[in-house]
C-alpha cells in the first residue's frame, strides 16, 4: 500500500512539473482593463497582457483599443494596427533573446531574465472632421547578459473618419522643405540644454529616419528624438514640440491638422489621454471591474488633462 501511495506521489509530482514546463513555453494572457471616454460613442480600453516563454521571459505589453456601439471600419482598422505593432516588437524581442543563447547559457539561472515592457501615450485631437488618435509607444527590452536594458519609441497617428493613417509628409504642402524647417526648429531647442554638438547635429539632420516619432497634440508636433539620438544614452530620450505657429505656412490646407493650425482654441478644448495612467489606474481597477460586470457598459470614467509626455 505504502509502494502504490509512493508511485502516486512520484506520478503527480512529475505530472505537474511537466505542465509547468509546458506552460512556460505558451504565451498566457491576463486581462485588466479600463474604459475610457474618447468622443461621440468611441471609447479607449486600456490593455494589459502578461506573457511568459523560456528562457525566463516575461512581456508586459499596455495598449489601447477603441470600441465604439456603432458601425466604424476606421476603428475596426485602428485596433488591428495596435494589435500589429505590439505583437511585432513582441517577436523581434523573442528573436533576439533567441540569439543570445549562447551568452544566456553561461549566465546561473537564478540570475537570468528577459523583461520587455511596451507602453503607449495617447492624445485625441478632434480637427475639423477629423478625429485624429495619436499613439506613441515605449518600448524597454532588457535580454540577460547585456550592460543594460534599451529603450525606444514607435508612432501612430491615425484619422479615424477616414480610416487611415496619416504619414508626416501628409500634413505639408509639397516640396515645402518641411524636414528642413522640422531640423532648424528642433536643434535651437535641444542646443540650450544639451552639449555634444556632433549627436545633436547628426540626430537632427534633415532625414525621415530622425523625425519618424512625431505626434499630433492640439497645440504643436510632439517629436521625440531616442536614446542616443541626439545625447549620450544616459541622458535618454528627447522631446521637442513644434508649434503649429511655426508650421503654419507649410501645412497643407487639406491637411488633417488644417483646423488646429487655423483655430488652435477649438483644438485647443479637445480631450487629451495619457497612457502611462494604467499602473496608477489599477489602484481602483477592483471596484470598476464589479461595476463592468452589473452593466452592459460600464461607466465612463474622463481622463485627467494630460498629454504626451
């Protein structure tokens, strides 16, 4: 009898560690979401997901979703590109702690890990008939055996009423120089607060690649420059905001930003969202989430007046 319990024992131990190898190689999903009001009936839920893999891996990916009561394909669109860019940089991670094997296998396993953090910022802007979302995402991998983890950001902005995503060029007249007037602006203002000339005048330089991670906020362009870009690593990312003042007679009349440009206080009152909100939200996420549960939707909650930071 003893035997037979024993073997019991032995089956079940093993049985479990077998699962909880199993269960380290899929990715598994935790949910903790926030809904917030964004304009008509949109609103922006706000996402965690956990993810777990070997060896040691643990993602934490927040981003946003846009739910709407009504038929919007641009919202439909908007979400799977979300959804695309969170889960890109999900795999390039995945990829290159995969290529570090080599390196990771001399490192004690009580001291190896692998973190990814993605976050994201967000502005709405509603600009004539264009209710413009304006997304930036903060990427933070760490991969064992590296001196320290790296940062760096990706955009998207996107009009919702005309279901596509809205490209730097197309906010400027043609051949209007814009990258030019973008570099001159941005290098005065980095120059009074940082020293290493040649990283400031590379970084601005008048290229697409240096001014990929630009955002649309009621008042200006948000443009962040990344680590190293244009300052060593340790004094991290940079930001300046482009005044639409000084785009103003470059920036399309057609162009999605047009009505902010030319009526800066109506864009000026529109609602402002900020993503890093989400660790701050949880405190109460217990009480909103019994109150989702009683209710077909729950009550809208107005975000604090924020903007991309």
């Amino acid at each position: 009898m003893k035997k037979m319990m024993w073997i019991v024992v032995v089956w079940l131990t093993c049985f479990a560690c077998a699962f909880a190898e199993s269960a380290a190689d899929d990715s598994t999903g935790h949910d903790d979401t926030r809904i917030f009001h964004v304009y008509d009936d949109v609103d922006l839920i706000s996402t965690i997901k956990f993810q777990y893999g070997r060896p040691r891996i643990i993602i934490k990916s927040v981003f946003p979703q846009l739910e709407s009561d009504t038929d919007r394909q641009g919202i439909t669109n908007f979400n799977q590109l979300v959804l695309n860019v969170v889960n890109t940089k999900i795999t390039e991670y995945k990829q290159q702690v995969a290529s570090n094997q080599d390196l990771q296998k001399k490192i004690p396993k009580e001291q190896l890990k692998n973190d990814l953090y993605v976050d994201y910022d967000t502005s709405f802007v509603q600009s004539g008939k264009h209710p413009i979302i304006s997304i930036r995402f903060s990427v933070q991998g760490y991969i064992g055996g590296m001196a320290h983890p790296y940062h760096h950001h990706v955009v998207l902005n996107y009009d919702l009423e005309n279901d596509k995503s809205i490209e730097l060029s197309d906010l400027f007249i043609p051949e209007s120089n814009y990258l030019a007037v973008l570099s001159e602006y941005t290098r005065g203002m980095l120059a009074k607060r940082l020293t290493n000339a040649n990283l400031l005048e590379d970084g601005t330089a008048p290229t697409p690649a240096n001014f990929k991670n630009w955002n649309i906020k009621p008042n200006g362009l948000l443009i962040t420059f990344d680590e190293a870009q244009v300052a060593p690593y340790v004094e991290g990312a940079q930001t300046v905001l482009v005044p639409y003042s000084v785009l103003k007679k470059i920036v399309a009349h057609d162009a999605p930003i047009a009505s902010c440009v030319t009526n800066k206080r109506r864009c000026s009152r529109s609602n402002l969202l900020t993503g890093g909100f989400i660790d701050e939200a949880n405190r109460t996420s217990v009480k909103s989430s019994h109150m989702a549960a009683k209710a077909k939707r729950p009550v809208m909650e107005k975000m604090p007046p924020l903007a991309l930071r």
